[in-house]
C-alpha cells in the first residue's frame, strides 16, 4: 500500500511540526529506496530529495489553503 504524503498536518500557527515533517520525509525516503530495491548506497540522497519534495508539497497546500 502506498501512502506518500496525504496527510500534511500543520500545527495551530499554519507551520509543519518539526517531527510530522521528519516522519514524512522519512517515509518519502523509504519508498524511494523500496522503489530501487533497497540498493546500497543512496540513503543520503533518497533523504535530501525526500526533504525537497516534502518541502514542495507543504508550500504548495499551504499556499492554495491561503488563496480560499
């Protein structure tokens, strides 16, 4: 079952908590690793990216949240 990122809970000030965004880039990462079948070797970059997207996302549900 893929579950990526559907669940993007901000605390009451609008804002990712620290620890929702480090579960969810930890689970953008994993399934970025299972997709390769676990090869050795990428860990940082599947965490960097994971960051970067997961980053993307909450600017962009943030900012059409804002425009309603």
């Amino acid at each position: 079952m893929n579950t990526q990122v559907n669940d993007l809970s901000c605390d009451a000030s609008g804002e990712m908590t620290p620890d929702k965004f480090r579960d969810m880039v930890e689970e953008r990462a994993y399934f970025k690793a299972e997709r390769r079948g676990f090869a050795s070797g990428h860990e940082l970059e599947d965490w960097l990216e994971a960051e970067e997207e997961i980053s993307n996302q909450c600017r962009y549900w943030l900012a059409d949240n804002d425009s309603t």
